[in-house]
C-alpha cells in the first residue's frame, strides 16, 4: 500500500501538475515542476544504493513517502 502510494505522491501527481503547467504556459510553475524532476531524479539515483542498504528496514518505504509527499 505506500508503495502505491509513494509512486502516486512521488511520480503520478507531480507529473501530471507539470503537465498543467506546461500546457497552460506558467513559466513559475514550470521551472518549479523542473527543479523537483531534477531533485527526484538524483535521489532515484541515490535509491537504488539506499534500497540496497535500508531495504530491509520496516519504515524504509514510509520514509521514502514521506520524502516525496515533502518535496511536492
């Protein structure tokens, strides 16, 4: 269940408020949708290392929920 929602808070909203964005032409919203694809993508990077290290822990996905819910 946080899987589903970590990718809903995480990837399906956002992508689809940048979406918006660009189809409405709002130059401030775009930069904003910009700088958090930016930041998801080098934490995806850095997730992979994370998953591998911390997979094992119970709150692990919670905590990576809570990371993104943050960052939107």
């Amino acid at each position: 269940m946080l899987r589903l929602l970590y990718i809903y808070y995480g990837t399906l909203l956002p992508g689809w408020n940048s979406l918006r964005a660009i189809g409405h032409d709002q130059r401030h919203f775009i930069e904003l949708w910009l700088k958090y694809w930016v930041v998801y993508a080098l934490l995806q990077g850095l997730g992979v290392l994370t998953d591998f290290l911390l997979g094992g822990l119970s709150f692990y996905t919670g905590l990576k929920l809570i990371l993104s819910v943050g960052l939107w």
